[in-house]
C-alpha cells in the first residue's frame, strides 16, 4: 500500500497541474509527438528524437523508473544502474521530502500505478525545472526525463568527445586528482573549488583535487609550481572515481 497523506496529494496534484499546463506548449514548440524514434545516452546525457528525415536533441536530468512488471517506481538517485551524473539533482527532491515527510519524495523505490510516473516527473519539475518532459518506454520500463535545454548535434558531440572512458564506469566526466589519493588510505581531500556529485561546470572548470601532501608543497611555493606538479603527478580519472575518493576521505567510518 502507497501511504499518501492529503498534504502529499495536493501538493503533488498541483504539482501535475503546473506541468500539465506547460508540457502541451513544450510539445507543440519542439513537435516532440512527431519523431520515429528515440536513443537517449547516459554518459553524455542527451536525448535524441529522430525520424528518416530529421532530428532533435536535448539535455536531459533523469528523473526515475517505472517498471510496468513490479509497479515500482524507482528514483534515479538510487539507480545504481545509471551513470547520469546529473542524477543527484534529484536528491533535491529527497530534501523537500524529508522536510515536508512526504514518503514517496524520500523512499528510493516503492509500489505505484500507471500514473504514479508523471505525477513524480511532475514534482520533479516543479523542485528542479525544465523546458519540457519525456517519457521513454523500453522492455516495460518506463523512463522519466526533465528535459533541461535543446541543444544541437555538434554540441552532443562535442560532449561526448570531452568524455573519459573509465574502466569501472564507463564514458564520464573527466577529474584529476593527484597520484596520492585512493580508496585505500585517508589522504586528505583538497578541491579547487567545492564540488557535489552531479555539479554543472563551467568551460573553464574541471573537477580538481589532491591530498594534504599536495597542499603543504603546493603552500610552500604559494600555489602550483613545477616542483609541487612533480610531486603531484596529477592523473585523470572518471568523475565517478573521483566523488568515490572524495567521500571515502571525508567519510569517518574505515572501510
Ligand atoms: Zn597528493
Ligand atoms: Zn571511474
């Protein structure tokens, strides 16, 4: 059984209403209902509608899943599965819901029905916004989309070009760390800048951290020079890798 509070469901009704009120536009303006086909990509986090002769693209957040076998829906934040990066937007939704004790918001999997999907994906829009929504349905799951921006095919590949193929995870987001840091031994952990998992980045900002080590050397010659960059040896590593090695350094329990 679902518990749904009154609270819950007016919020989330007004929620649906909000969306509902927007999507028929977004639909109309980008002719979203007249496309063949769709192919969606995690790493780069681009949906594609195409027909023979033309096609779309968006950025997307991933929102949740819902499986038409078990009736559960899932959030993309507990998705395991997915590498979306921008997937822990949504925890963003986990907070209101802890605030406001609205179950569904803070549960990562629970029983729902046919509409339990977009009333979430609505929710979801209203906490992190959007230009549009879309559904994808493949081997009955049911996939949820914000879509963020329409953006064009040189930029998708452009994306995917930046990307780093890591070993563990597959095409992500590039970070560099220094060769000290590990899931092995606390290092310390120094950013560039503060980070969370899933961060929008600027051109010029990439994912940068090193240990404490690093930071007395660095400190010694009041910033980065060539004997502290020697003594660093900065590596890449997928953005995954690196908010592995950030949490298990900040993270007093030893594994
Ligand atoms: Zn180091
Ligand atoms: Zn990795």
């Amino acid at each position: 059984m679902i518990f749904r509070p009154l609270k819950y469901v007016k919020y989330a009704q007004k929620a649906v209403d909000k969306l509902s009120a927007i999507q028929p536009d977004f639909r109309e303006k980008f002719d979203t209902d007249n496309y063949a086909s769709w192919f969606y990509n995690q790493s780069s986090e681009t949906l594609k509608l195409y027909s023979d002769d033309k096609e779309i693209y968006f950025l997307y957040i991933p929102v949740g899943t819902f499986s038409q076998n078990t009736n559960t829906w899932m959030w993309a934040w507990a998705n395991e599965d997915s590498v979306e990066p921008r997937k822990f937007r949504t925890l963003k939704i986990k907070e209101l819901g802890e605030k406001k004790k609205y179950e569904n918001l803070i549960n990562a999997h629970f029983d729902g029905d046919k509409y339990t999907g977009w009333e979430l994906t609505s929710i979801a829009f209203d906490i992190i916004g959007g230009i549009g929504t879309y559904r994808v349905i493949s081997d009955h799951l049911e996939v949820y989309f914000l879509l963020t921006e329409q953006i064009s095919k040189e930029e998708v590949e452009k994306i995917e070009s930046e990307l780093i193929e890591c070993s563990a995870h597959g095409k992500l987001r590039k970070a560099f760390i220094c060769q000290h840091l590990n899931t092995e031994y606390k290092t310390g952990f120094e950013e560039a800048f503060d980070t969370y998992r899933g961060m929008e980045l600027n051109e010029d900002d990439d994912l940068q951290a090193w240990c404490e080590e690093c930071e007395r050397e660095r400190l010694k010659t009041d910033g980065w020079s060539d004997e502290s960059m020697e003594f660093a040896k900065i590596k890449l590593v997928c953005e995954r890798c690196y908010f592995a090695i950030k949490e298990f350094n900040l993270n007093a329990k030893k594994h």
